[in-house]
C-alpha cells in the first residue's frame, strides 16, 4: 500500500463540500431497502469526506459515524452537521486500518465507502471490519469509475488543460497517484463477505464551469495548491476554452454509480 503522506487533500474541503456532486437519491434508498435500515443501530462512513453521503442516512439508523484521514474533512463534516442539526452524527480523523484495530466501536449494520477504498489497504480493512458488521449488514463500495466510456469532448478539453498545468503524472500527496491493479469485486470476492454487485440506472449532471473548476479542486490531484498563483491564469484559460465548445457554459454528463457489496 502507497502512503501517500498527510496532505493528500490539503486545502480542498470546501471545494468537496461545495462542488462534489450529491450522490443519487436511488443509492441511498437502494441500500436503506436491501439492508432494512429503520432508524436502529449504527452506520459507519470511511473516507467520509465532508459528510455529503454519511448526513443522507442519519434519519435511517441510530447514529453515524464518519471518518477520514484529513482534519479538514472532518471539520466541515462537523460545521455541516452542526448547521443541519444531525445530532446523532460524530466525525473522526483517522486511518481506517487504524480505526478498525479498535477494540472499543460497535457492531454496524451497515458501512459506507464511498469512492474512497483505493485509499485503504482493501483487504485488511473488509478482514477488520468482518467482526464489526452485524449478520445480514454489510459494506457497501461506492464508485463511478468508468474506464470504459470515451470522455466527452468537453472531457477531454478539461484533461488536456489539466495536463499543460499540472504535469503528465497524478499527483497525489507526496508522491504521485498509481491505481489499484486489483478490481474492488476482485477484493470483496476474496474476503470472508459474500460479494453482490449492482449498478444503479444513469442520471445527468448538469456542469458549469465554476463547478467543473471547484470539483477540480477537491480532487487530490487538482488540489489548486499545485498551481499557485497561477491559478487565475489557469482557470482563464479553461473558461476560454470550454465556451468555445458551449458559449452557455453548461456541460452534460451521463453518471452511472456502481454498487459492490460485501454481504455478511
């Protein structure tokens, strides 16, 4: 496992919070259904970040807990909480494999991951967190990883800028991003869980340049510490060059969310 240092997502929080799209109504309903949840024991969110899918279950159990590994998730995880009056949420900075080797948290009905296991060492975290999910709860993998679909031209506008200004590699923390060559199904397949996959039908996103830029800037990799003050430079030419594919600014894409269960 890579360890990618503690500022992985430095200085991004309120541009997660602000401009990462919500997750479909259908998932949360998908899994408040498959797993029964009615406002009884506890759910677990790793890699929570601001708290955007943790706060959409808190009518649905009887407390959740987010964790991640940056403190300025979890702070506007806590401010956002706060500001909703999800009282039965607590917020908690920390590695998951860390976390896990307590001996002191509950058993969950039910655990989240949301486009965050390639983070995490994948299979000490679903070995600890066997013994810490109720018979007939389960982990729920999240992700819209589509490396099959051909971006959209727009898409691909947006990657080529990307790669002028910020380098050819990924970077990510204090090294640079290098993907899983392990499938997240490959790894529920191989833990003691049973493994279900499904996938969600697609819904359309409605981009605008500003949120194109502000989700750019959650990212670990588009972390706008990278460019400095080159910053508006940056974010003047993306502008130029998106309204020369749409003067309106507004950009559509197709999103299909994927769900890999492991099943107890």
């Amino acid at each position: 496992m890579i360890d990618y240092g503690q500022d992985l997502f430095k200085g991004s929080a309120g541009y997660y919070a602000k401009y990462r799209p919500l997750y479909p109504s259908g998932l949360v309903r998908f899994l408040v259904n498959r797993f029964g949840l009615d406002g009884e024991g506890e759910l677990l969110d790793l890699g929570c970040g601001t708290g955007q899918l943790a706060l959409r279950f808190a009518d649905w159990v009887q407390r959740v807990t987010g964790l991640d590994y940056e403190q300025e998730m979890i702070n506007e995880a806590a401010r956002i909480s706060k500001e909703m009056r999800a009282l039965n949420t607590e917020w908690v900075a920390g590695k998951a494999e860390e976390y896990l080797a307590l001996s002191t948290f509950p058993v969950y009905r039910l655990v989240t991951i949301a486009k965050a296991f390639h983070w995490m060492d994948r299979d000490l975290v679903l070995e600890l967190l066997y013994n810490r999910v109720a018979p007939g709860g389960g982990v729920a993998i999240v992700d819209q990883y589509k490396p099959d679909q051909a971006p959209l031209p727009w898409q691909n506008e947006v990657d080529r800028i990307v790669r002028k200004w910020y380098g050819e590699e990924r970077k990510a923390g204090n090294t640079t991003y290098s993907h899983p060559l392990k499938s997240h199904t490959d790894i529920v397949a191989g833990s003691s869980f049973r493994l279900e996959t499904h996938r969600l039908p697609m819904y359309e996103y409605q981009w605008t340049i500003e949120a194109i830029l502000g989700n750019l800037y959650s990212t670990s990799f588009g972390s706008k510490r990278f460019l400095g003050d080159r910053a508006p430079l940056f974010e003047s030419e993306l502008e130029e060059r998106l309204l020369l594919l749409d003067p309106k600014g507004v950009f559509t894409e197709g999103i299909h969310t994927n769900i890999i269960l492991a099943v107890k």
